[in-house]
C-alpha cells in the first residue's frame, strides 16, 4: 500500500518531467504566457473588488453593513459551487471504467485517497485563483495586517474543503438510500443516474432554501435603521444559513479587524481537518462498496432481456453530416445525467442571480419612482453571463474532440471530415448557448430598466463573445486533442484546459470593460464588434486548418 | 481493390511503417499477421483514414484517400479492434447514425438494420443502451456496422474477439460470403485459424515491413514444413528465424 502512495505523490512530478523533456523553451515560454494570463484575471477581479468596495463606501448609512451582507453572500456562494463540484466530481470518479484494474488489486482503497484528493485539487485551484484577489482587493481597502490576510486565506481554504466533503456525504447517503430502498422493494435501483437525480432535486430544494433566506424580502426594511439595527435584523435572518458562522468570522478578519477571528479561525482550521481525517476514513471503508453498487448495470448478452427497460430510439432521419452530427450531441446530452446536472447547476446559478435582480429593483421601485442603477450592473451582468457560457464551454465544448477518442473509428472512417464534425458541435452548442443564455440576460435587462437601444447593444455582443467563446473551445480541442483522457473534468486541468479557462475568463474582463465605457462612449461598441468579429473569423480559419491535419488516432504502444 | 505505395508513417521520430507496398486484388481475402508493436494496427488505421501517412499514397479502388477523403471513405466497411460507442446510444441508434453518416435514407437504413440483426439473432437488444452490452454483443454490432453501406473493401482488426464459437461461424461466413461477392477483405490478426481458413494470401509484417508474404500453402512450403503444419507453427517458425 505504501509503494502505491509512493508511486501516486511521484506522478505530478514525473508529469511535469515529462511535459518538460520535449521543446523545453517553447513549453516554458507556454507556461510562462499562461501565468500572465492568470495574473492578468487575478489582477483583473481585485481591482473590481476595490471599486465595487469604494462605490459601497460612499454610502456613510449603509456600508457596515452591507460589509457584513456581502462577507455572507460571498461564502455562501462558495460554499454552494464547492458542494456543486464535489459532486460532479466524485460521481465521475465511480464512474470511471479505467480503474476496474486498480479495484482489482489489494491496493483499491488507495482510490479513495485519489479521489478525494482530486476532488479537493480541481475545487481549490480554480476557487482560489478568483477567491484569492477577491480577498487581497478587500484586505488593501480595509487596511488590515498580512497576518489577517493569510488567516483568511486559511479560513476561505477550509470552507471550500468542509463544501467538497459535504458533497462527498451527500453522495454517499445517496448511494446508500437507494441501496437500502433496494433492500425494501426488493430490486436493485442503485445507480448513478438516480444518485444524481437524488442529489439534483435535493440541491434545487438547498438553494431555494438558501435563496429564500439569503435575500430578504425587502431590502429597505433590511438595511433599516442604524449599524446595530441592521446588524441585529440580518443576523436575525441570516443565521439559518450553513456559512452564517464562518462568514462572521470572515467579516470579523478583513472588515472590523477583530481578534476574535485569529481564535475562530484556528478552531475552524482544526474542526475542518478532523472532519476531512474522519470522511477519509469513512470513504476508505465504504468505496470498495459503493464502487461495486455503481458498477453494477443490465448486462445484455442475446435476445432474452425483458426485464431490462427498452428506449425510444431515435431514427437521425436527415441526411446531411452536419445536421446528424448536431442530433447526435443533443441525444448524448439528453441521455447522460450528469451533463444534465451540468446544466441545472450552471442555469441555475444564472436564474438566481436573475431572481436577486428582480427582487433587489422591485424592492427599490417600491419605494420610488424607479431607481437607477449605476453603469457597472450593466457589465457586471453581461461579465456573469459570459462567465457561466465560460464554465458550460469548459465542460462541453473544450473536452469535445478528446472525449470522442474511442470511438473515433465510427467518426473517423464514415465519408464526414473533421471540419464537418467541428462545424456540427460548433452549430449545435452556440445554439444552445444561445437559446438558454440570451432569455435570461434579456431578463435580467428588462428587471434592471436598461434602455432598449443599449440593451440590444449588449445582446449583440454577447451572442458574438458565445461564438467566439464556443469557437475558442473547438479550436484548441482539435488543435490540442487529449489521446489519454477522455474525462472533462481531468481535461479541464491539462494545459490546453487551462488556457481555455485563463482566455474565456480574461476575454470576458475585457469584454465586460470596454461595455461598461461604452455606455458614455457609443463609438467603441463597433470597434468591439469588429475586434470580436475578427476574432470569431481568425478563429474559424484556424480550426479549418487544424481540423485538416486532424489525426483521429495517436501512435499506438505495442 | 486496395493499393499502396510507398507508404511510411512516422510519430515524432520514429518511423513505424517503412516504404510500404502492397496491392490486395478485387475478391481477394489478405491476412496481415505480426508480434505486438509490428505496426499491423496502425497500417489499418492509415488505410481507413484514422491516420494520415508520412509518405507515399494509399487507393481504395483506384480513389486516392488523401485526396479524395469522403469518397474513399465511402467504399470501406472498418471493424476496429476495440468495438466502444457512445454509451448514451441504443444499438439501434448507433447503426441508423452509422448509416446517415453514409447517407443511406432513413426508411431503408431501418430495413436494413432488421435484417442485419437476424444474422447474429440480436434482434431485441436494439432498444436498450451500448452501455448494457457484452463485449461479444458491441463486437457483433460494430460488425453489422461495417456492412450497413455495402462496402466494396473491408478493413478489420480482430475480428473476432469477444464471439462465442457459434458467432465465430458466422461471422467467418459473413467474410466469406463477402469476398465471393468480389469483396476485398485486409484483416489484421492474432487469431491465427481464422487467418489459415479464410484468407487468400497471408503477410507476415514485422517492423513496419512485410517480412514474407504468400498463400497457407506457400508459406508452409517456403518454411519448410510438413503440409498439415498449422499456421502458428509457420508463424514461430519464420519469427524465430
């Protein structure tokens, strides 16, 4: 077992090694324009975290607290994406047929170390590139001590962990509901796909819960009164929240630079390290279990299987490539659960920052003949936007291409070229992007006041920055196709993965930018639109390109 | 009919196919036996357009697939190795999808269909998901596949992996039938019997070359064997040489 560990801690290591061993220059210079990148973003979100703190600091009444609400909405969030990913993440890890060989060794539970750790890494890197300038920006404007600082960082660190593992319990109670439930009606319905469906219905129930009790019904009567008033009404309310407590503790470290916090930090660290000591030992014992209850499945050999469900299937009736190639990706979605999941969980963040839009101005029109709200919602809105078609892009789009390498026979022998294909997925999942996305900004505009002329303005730009979000995602697929993993969410983390992550993320900053001048300079929308669309067509010339050289197999070791 | 000239396949620095030639007749069934890593697979896959050569050119009826891609493509039927498909598909969908890539009309793919499944008498399982299958079952669909279209080449690598005997029978009658019908079959195998029964001219391929080529019976006599020799033994034989 400890040869195992050993061998697991060397292989990030010998990764690199291997990454490095080839054009050394070219790959460091790669590396090196990826961590600019990174910085840009970084840079990026903490100087809007000081002027969007600098705005609220205006206001003498209400700043405190609103200080407190934002420290309580932000962990919360955190909290919320933590569990979404954990799930996503641990229900891909049971799925996997890849580990049969390790399950069959004596060394299988080392597959709960891995995961768990993989659950934890693909959860922290990505929350701490954003969280981390998200809690400098607010540390530089309150002026508080490095040491409060870092303490922070070990706070927000252990809440995306005691999230993670909550996911992880979450989807082993699931697993063993169905599997006692099995036991009562005596048949076997243990199965991924109803794991998920549990947990999606479950989560739905969670963040409308969170929802109802995090935005308050009316916000006047909220902030009502002075600092001791507000404090008292919002905790009042706030307290049934999982993160009310930690979130204190936050707010105690940047905002009122307490020392109370140092205390509680400490005692959350160590709460959160006994917790995750105690899940791994849980996991450890119940994986073997619970791989085998997932991986059992219909297991159809001939003709006798009238016990196992029949589906409708469907007949492609059109001709054309690109047309079949775009029913194909539709049916895929639909019949795998876990994409599904996807697009709940991202859809359904967008929705309830929707719903906070339309409670925030009804709640404000209440009081008066229809408030204004400054430039900034405007690009923020469309910046959250293009981050959510971002997250879709990296879980649907990027993979795509790498996804298909076993069963690329079926693709690559048919009379349909590579550039077929990428114009079929490059159809279909702008059109889904589109049709989901432009609803709810559209929504969000109308509940905002936003004039017709800029809104549609604003439209157009975006269904530009999804193309060239989508075409990003399919050029770099084809370009840089995976021939050793088919996982999103392990591709999501591979060079390529985060180069996609660092362009969308840092495109959609500056996109969001020059829209937010655009609103007092109305000259720079068509220099926009011409730089996007330039971009979409470089884009579209370079995949044709790649997609001609396109291989649909590697060199095979033998 | 299927030929190539000069081809040589290259990742990175290394060549795995050296100046290949080699030409397969109209009706005619070729073995390509070897040891693991010889580049049996990867020649099949630079047949059927999964790889594009390093050098030389490839005619599949006389249409050049690098040149002409789509209607090479069009004439090959390839079994792979490895029969995966999406899992979210039904067995059903996966062969109508086959055949609409081929542009075969729906309400004739369907017919179609139905009648390919009663060759391995799978008819039944067409409705439930490529993730439910035995090997053997995703084996014989991705068989049926290859013949949907009425290819005129066949290329296949292992084809019988997973079958049960009975399956085996048939899927040797379906080759058969399939080159008497002037089909040109380019198998690529480590089932050696299979290879002795069907095929009309064996190559032994080893290092990305053809180290000896011939019929069964050719090969035994340039071996020097006795006439009831298997082709294993041919085959350890010319290897150890």
């Amino acid at each position: 077992m400890s040869e195992s560990f050993g061998l697991l801690l060397s292989y990030p290591g010998q990764v690199i090694k291997r990454y490095l061993a080839r054009e050394k220059f070219t790959r460091i210079f790669a590396v090196f324009i990826l961590l600019l990148i990174i910085l840009f973003i970084g840079v990026s979100i903490y100087v809007t975290t000081i002027e969007g703190l600098n705005f609220i600091s205006r206001d003498i009444e209400l700043r405190d607290a609103l200080y407190f609400y934002i420290a309580q909405l932000f962990y919360l969030l955190v909290f919320v994406l933590s569990f979404g990913n954990s799930i996503l993440v641990i229900a891909a890890s049971f799925a996997r047929k890849s580990h049969q060989w390790i399950m069959a060794t004596p060394s299988f539970s080392i597959m709960a170390f891995v995961n768990l750790f993989q659950l934890l890494a693909s959860s922290l890197w990505i929350f701490l590139a954003v969280i981390i300038p998200v809690l400098m920006g607010i540390a530089q404007f309150m002026g508080v001590d490095g040491l409060q600082l870092f303490l922070s960082f070990v706070l927000t660190t252990a809440l995306i962990i005691v999230g993670s593992i909550c996911g992880v319990l979450a989807y082993m109670l699931s697993v063993y509901l169905l599997r006692y439930l099995s036991t009562l009606i005596g048949r076997n319905i243990v199965s991924q796909s109803l794991a998920i469906i549990l947990l999606v219905i479950s989560s739905v129930l969670m963040i409308a819960l969170f929802w109802r009790i995090a935005i308050p019904q009316d916000f006047v009567k909220f902030f009502d009164g002075n600092y001791i008033v507000q404090m008292q009404t919002m905790k009042e309310q706030l307290i049934y929240l999982p993160t009310f407590g930690i979130a204190q503790v936050l707010h105690d470290l940047l905002f009122c630079s307490n020392i109370f916090g140092t205390t509680y930090t400490i005692i959350f660290t160590g709460l959160t390290l006994g917790l995750l000591i105690t899940v791994y030992v849980l996991l450890d014992k119940s994986y073997l279990v619970m791989w085998q209850l997932l991986q059992e499945g219909n297991y159809i050999a001939g003709q006798d299987n009238k016990r196992i469900n029949t589906y409708k299937s469907y007949n492609f009736p059109a001709i054309n490539a690109v047309h079949n190639i775009i029913d194909k990706e539709l049916l895929l979605i639909w019949r795998d659960k876990k994409n599904l999941l996807w697009f709940v969980i991202v859809i359904g963040l967008w929705l309830a920052q929707t719903a906070v839009s339309w409670r925030v101005t009804a709640n404000a029109n209440n009081y008066g003949d229809g408030y204004v709200f400054p430039d900034f919602v405007y690009a923020l809105i469309l910046a959250i936007g293009l981050y959510f078609i971002s997250a879709l892009a990296l879980r649907f789009v990027f993979p795509t291409f790498s996804a298909e390498r076993k069963v690329a026979w079926i693709l690559g022998v048919a009379p349909i070229s590579p550039w077929n294909i990428a114009v079929g997925k490059l159809l279909i999942y702008t059109g889904i992007f589109l049709f989901l996305g432009s609803p709810i900004l559209i929504a969000n505009f109308v509940i905002l006041g936003f004039g017709f002329f800029p809104a549609l303005l604003y439209w157009i730009v975006f269904s530009l920055s999804v193309i060239l979000i989508v075409l990003l995602a399919l050029y770099l697929s084809v370009a840089h196709p995976n021939r050793f993993s088919s996982d999103p969410e392990t591709l999501s983390t591979t060079l390529p993965g985060l180069a996609f992550t660092s362009l969308a993320l840092g495109g959609t900053i500056i996109i969001a930018n020059i829209m937010y001048l655009v609103l007092s300079n109305v000259d720079l929308v068509v220099l926009l639109v011409l730089l996007i669309t330039t971009l979409n067509l470089l884009l579209t010339s370079l995949t044709y390109n790649v997609s001609k050289k396109f291989e649909y197999a590697g060199e095979i070791i033998a | 009919m299927i030929e190539i000239k000069g081809v040589s396949k290259k990742f990175k620095d290394k060549t795995i196919i050296h100046n290949l030639d080699l030409s397969i007749k109209k009706g005619e069934f070729y073995a390509l036996i070897g040891p693991n890593g010889a580049g049996k697979s990867t020649l099949i896959k630079l047949l059927s357009g999964l790889l594009q050569p390093t050098k030389g050119e490839i005619l599949l009826d006389g249409v050049n697939i690098l040149e002409n891609p789509k209607e090479a493509k069009a004439l090959i039927g390839y079994i792979p190795d490895e029969p995966t498909v999406w899992d979210g598909m039904t067995g059903f969908e996966f062969m109508n999808f086959v055949g609409a890539l081929y542009n075969i009309p729906a309400n004739e793919r369907e017919k179609d269909i139905k009648k390919l499944l009663k060759i391995y008498n799978i008819t039944g399982t067409e409705h439930q998901l490529y993730q439910d299958y035995s090997r053997g079952v995703r084996q014989k669909y991705s068989i049926l596949a290859a013949l949907l279209h009425n290819p005129s080449i066949l290329l296949i690598d292992e084809p019988i992996v997973g079958l049960d005997p009975i399956s085996i029978d048939i899927t040797k009658n379906i080759l058969d039938e399939f080159v008497r019908e002037g089909g040109t079959v380019l198998m690529v195998t480590h089932t050696l019997f299979v290879a002795q029964e069907l095929a009309t001219r064996i190559g032994l391929f080893e290092k990305g070359k053809i180290k000896i080529e011939g019929t069964y019976k050719e090969l035994v006599d340039k071996a020097h064997l006795t006439a009831k020799t298997s082709l294993d033994d041919v085959y350890k034989n010319y290897l150890a040489k």
